[in-house]
C-alpha cells in the first residue's frame, strides 16, 4: 500500500534530514516563490531520471537547476556579460538564464542539449536547503507532468501524494506563476521563451536592447531549450474554454454545470444560488490575480463542474504571463481573438462554499 507524503516545518533539524537525502539522490518537494518544485541532485544522472518518473515527464522536457548564490553559477553554466547583469539584477528570483552548460550537468536534466536553464531562487527555505545539500537542484514544478502547478504543500501532496515522501512547508507561493525564462545563448539575440513575473520590459531595459518573444512551440519527442514551451501545459482535467471577454449575460446564458471564472469582479454582481462565477482579484489586482490562479484553478476542477471558462487578461507585463498559463490550459479552447489592451488588467477572487470546502480539505495534511 503507498504511503502519502509527509510534510515537515524548515526547522534546522528537518533541512539538514533533508539536504541529506538530497545528497543520497533522493527527492523532496520544494517551496519556492514562483510555485512548487520536486527537487533532486541535478549533478546526478539517477536523481533527474527519478524526477522524471515521479511526474511522467519526457525527457525531452528539460529540468531548471537551481543555485544559492552568483558563485554557483559557473559550476553549471558558461556566463556571459548579459547574463551577469540580469542576474545581478533579478537574482534571486523569479528569472530563468538559459546558458551553455559545463560538463557538471547530465544531459539527463537538458533533454539532451548542450545548454542548460539556470535560476536562482528567492525563497529563503529553498536556498538555505540548497546550501545544505552542497549541490545545485533540479527542480520542476511539483506534479504530474501537464497538470496544474502547485503553490501549496498540501497541493503537491494531493497530486503526486505516493510518488513522493517528504515535502518541505514553506508557506503558500508569494508569486504563484513559474519564472519567466530567457534564452542568452546569443546574448546579442535575446529571447523571450516563457513570459513570468519578470517582464519582456523590465528584460529589455536592463540588457539595453530589445527582446523578441520565440514562438516557436515545442514538439513531443524533440528536446526542447526550456520548460513550459509545450502547447498544452497547467491544465485541470476539466474542460477550459478561454474568452476574450466575460460576461455577466453569457453566464446567466450558460450551462447551469459550468464555472466562469473572470479576470475581475464583474460590474452588478450580486449573489445568487448558483455559486458558479468567481473571479481573481475583485480590484484587479495583477500581482494578486497571479498569486491565486492555479490555487483557483485546482479548486474548480475539484468542484464537479461540467467546463470551466475564463477571461483572459489583457495587456503586456503580468498580464501576458497569466494570458500564457491560461492559453496552455485550454490548448485550442477559446473562443474569440485576444481583445484589445484595456486598463485594469487581471483580477482575482471569490469562492463557492464548494471551493471553500476544498481549501478546508487541503489543510488536512500531516506535519512534521
């Protein structure tokens, strides 16, 4: 019989349990301040083919291997001047530098590749755990591979539960979206591969020069320069349709078994028995909206609703990230052209007594 995972507290006695059986090429589940990771030894060939098995991820779905400090970074990757200046100004945080690698790195944790994507993250318990373990960590988003990201402990030990043993508590995401990630193995041709809480702008200004979104989408089987390129990607197991615009008349127009779930709170909402719209932020909040998206995303396909549709935000920066995550997990369900920026993006929200229940349910969890 398989045994749920355990969740334990960052006391010092609980990391230093953990580094070791990171060391031993063991795994253990993450916080991080983007969502969380499952984490192994990225130097070893057996721990990157471990987290693989745990999530049922291809191989060709490279692994982001994670540093605690600037000093790290030429243990698994050739730096140049521009990836040293963007991390001198994002790290730690929520910024993925895809580099040539050393021959640290197992082709196991780059799809075979001869680059290698590099983080730093911010979250105090993550790094000093990587400290800890003396070794950089590769670390995908805990869960199994295409579903939904998790940015609660009790969310990972809901979805890969038996897969994994020991999951380290560091509180709910402060992001709540993956790192945004950009490709310097041409410094002078920098690209955009997946947008995050760092903006294609905030990108450009520090390097100086403009930087090109690829839109080249990943193919099952080839292996890819980074993670989170494949066109479907984040998705609940219930259907996803994303509209352009939401509305109060299309909802009350709509199937009595569906969820509608809007950027913001919509204009003459008021109460009714069907508990069926929610939203991300009620003011519009874009930095809220993103904290709450896959927290909200996950209690509604738990909620036994019959298809979920969602507005997609507007605009550049944030915006762009959340119209990402949203675009892979409908993968070809929308319904209408992206509409026009408007001001006030992304918004966040209320939940139903059944998506109430749900959260209550996920705080169950046993601790260490």
């Amino acid at each position: 019989m398989s045994l749920m995972a355990r969740i334990y507290r960052g006391s010092p006695r609980n990391l230093a349990m953990l580094a070791a059986r990171l060391r031993k090429g063991g795994l253990v589940a993450v916080p991080t301040e983007t969502v969380y990771g499952l984490a192994g030894d990225a130097t070893s060939r057996a721990a990157c083919r471990r987290i693989f098995s745990a999530k049922g991820r291809p191989s060709s779905d490279p692994l982001i291997v994670h540093i605690a400090s600037l000093r790290d970074l030429a243990r698994v990757a050739h730096a140049n001047p521009a990836a040293l200046r963007l991390a001198a100004r994002f790290w730690p945080g929520p910024l993925t530098i895809v580099l040539p690698k050393t021959g640290a790195v197992p082709d196991e944790a780059t799809a075979g590749l001869p680059s290698v994507a590099v983080r730093m993250p911010s979250h105090p318990l993550f790094r000093r755990l990587i400290r800890l373990a003396g070794v950089p960590l590769a670390a995908p988003s805990a869960n199994p591979f295409g579903y939904v990201s998790p940015t609660t402990a009790s969310h990972v030990r809901l979805s890969l539960g038996s897969r994994v043993s020991h999951i380290l508590d560091g509180g709910p995401s402060r992001i709540g979206l993956e790192s945004t990630i950009i490709d310097l193995r041409a410094p002078g041709r920098p690209a955009l591969l997946r947008p995050g809480a760092v903006t294609r702008g905030q990108l450009a200004r520090a390097l100086g020069v403009p930087v090109a979104v690829s839109r080249r989408p990943a193919q099952r089987g080839r292996g890819q320069v980074a993670p989170g390129m494949m066109r479907r990607h984040y998705s609940p197991r219930t259907p996803l349709t994303l509209h352009a615009r939401l509305t109060l008349r299309m909802a009350a127009r709509g199937h009595p078994a569906d969820a509608w779930l809007f950027v913001s709170r919509p204009r003459g909402f008021s109460p009714g028995p069907g508990g069926n719209l929610f939203w991300l932020d009620a003011r519009g909040d874009l930095r809220r909206a993103a904290r709450r998206l896959f927290a909200m995303l996950r209690s509604l396909d738990e909620g036994g609703f019959r298809r979920i549709h969602a507005e997609r935000p507007s605009g550049a920066g944030l915006a762009e990230a959340l119209a990402d995550r949203l675009a892979r997990a409908s993968a070809g369900g929308v319904s209408a052209p992206r509409r026009p920026a408007r001001s006030g993006a992304a918004r966040s929200g209320r939940r139903s007594r059944r998506s109430r229940g749900h959260t209550r349910a996920g705080r169950t969890s046993s601790r260490a």
